[in-house]
C-alpha cells in the first residue's frame, strides 16, 4: 500500500501546548499507502502541488432558534466528515498529550474472550465486504499486543507489559498527515521520548480521527524507534479505551462509529 503525507515543520514542546474497530474502525480499515510526499500542511494549496469549505420577536426568536438548529447541525457534519477522514490541511492544529490523559485499557483481551463478536457480526450485516469470522481476524491483527493498559499523566506514559511497568516523559515532535487508499486522510499526533529509558519507545504516534486540540474517547497508539517507519504501518494499530468502560459498553461504542 502506498502513503502520502503531509509533514508539520514547526515542532512544539508539549510545555507550550495544551481517542476505535479497525476504527481505526474507519480510517486503518481502508488502508494507507506507502509513498510518501512532505509539505508543511499548513494551506491546502500546497497540499494539492503535492498530490495530496421587521417581524415580530416571535418570529424573530423562532428564527433564531432555526439558525442555532442549522449551525449545530452543519457543525456536526463537519465533524463527521473530518471522523471519516475529510478535510482541509489548513484545519490540522497541533495538540498536547494531555488530549489523551487518563488511564486506558487494551481491547485485544476483549476480542480474545468474544466480547467484541457482536461488533463484527454487525459490520458483517452493514458493511458487506467481510463475514463476521473475517473481520474478526483483521481486528485480531490490528488490535494484537502484550501492552494491555496505558497510563498517561501530564507529559508522563506509562506501559503496562506482562505484568511490568515502564514510565518516560515525552515530548511534543509534530504531526504528519497521510493519505489512504480510498483517498480519505489521517492525521498521526507525534511524541518523542525526552530521555532514554528501559523498555521504551522514541517514538509514540496517536491517531484518533480528530485534527486539533480535543479529549480523545480512545485512540490508535503506533510506537518505536524509527519515526518514519512508524508511519508506514497499517496493519498493527493497537487501539486503547478508558479503563472505567466494560467489553460490552466498548462493543456498542464501536458499532455507534
């Protein structure tokens, strides 16, 4: 599969700034590329040279309340669009790592034990493109690791991993835009590791379907040594709720996206 992606040249610290299946239960199911293009995704221009919108008070108030209406629902729109991977490189803002404080569980164990049957079987009714038991091995890939619980504080993260744990702070590096297949894009949120320490990554890469400053209700988490290499990876997108939900509150979130 082939990337293209737009790159954000100004690098922030996160002193100074302030959410999943496939979902990438919709971006990562329809998958990246692997050619790669950088600008500075700034304006949307540069991003297509690279290939990659007198009454009554009665009736005044009745007005105003269909305007509120109007704008609310455009907003969501937007908002959905940009969910599904839609929109301009001009509304890309950076964000700071406290967009995914919280304490935050792996759902891997929950397609391990069936709870998350429900959800491919649902696909498999509305979608089309898979059986229930295919989309039940894809997420299997997608969703596979032994890091079953993140815990993010400040700029403090900490991986939970057979039963150790590893804590590092990390720093703001950017952000990158990629392109996808079916041609809707992605943002990747970017931390690097401020001092090296045992059993953790350079790199940690959110994606979570936003593009600018928001509490994530759960994410994508990419992480390793190599950042570009980081953002060729497509198949292995380990997704991560909080740890207050149970398997079935999970289930039906998914299948709400």
């Amino acid at each position: 599969m082939k990337i293209l992606f737009a790159k954000r040249l100004g690098i922030l610290t996160i002193g100074s700034l302030l959410v999943l299946a496939g979902c990438q239960t919709s971006g990562s199911s329809k998958g990246e590329s692997n050619k790669t293009t950088s600008s500075s995704a700034v304006a949307e221009d540069s991003s297509k040279t690279q290939e990659q919108a007198s009454e009554s008070h009665t009736h005044e108030s009745a007005h105003a309340h269909d305007h509120e209406h109007d704008h609310s629902h455009a907003h969501d729109e937007e908002t959905e669009k940009i969910y599904e991977g839609y929109f301009k490189n001009s509304q890309v803002k950076d964000r700071s790592l406290s967009d995914w404080e919280g304490d935050w569980q792996s759902v891997y164990p929950y397609l391990q034990d069936g709870t998350l049957d429900e959800v491919f079987s649902y696909k498999s009714e509305h979608e089309g493109d898979k059986t229930a038991e295919e989309y039940k091995e894809y997420y299997k890939k997608g969703y596979k690791t032994d890091v079953d619980r993140i815990l993010i504080q400040k700029d403090a993260v900490t991986f939970f991993k057979n039963g150790k744990e590893y804590s590092g702070k990390y720093t703001y590096d950017g952000y990158e835009i990629l392109t996808y297949d079916g041609g809707n894009r992605g943002v990747r949120y970017i931390f690097k590791l401020a001092k090296e320490a045992e059993g953790l990554p350079q790199y940690i890469q959110f994606s979570d379907h936003s593009i600018y400053p928001t509490k994530a209700s759960h994410y994508h988490l990419y992480w390793g040594d190599d950042r570009e290499a980081l953002l060729d990876e497509v198949k292995h997108w380990p997704t991560y709720y909080p740890s207050k939900m149970d398997g079935h509150d999970i289930a039906h979130d998914m299948m709400a996206h």
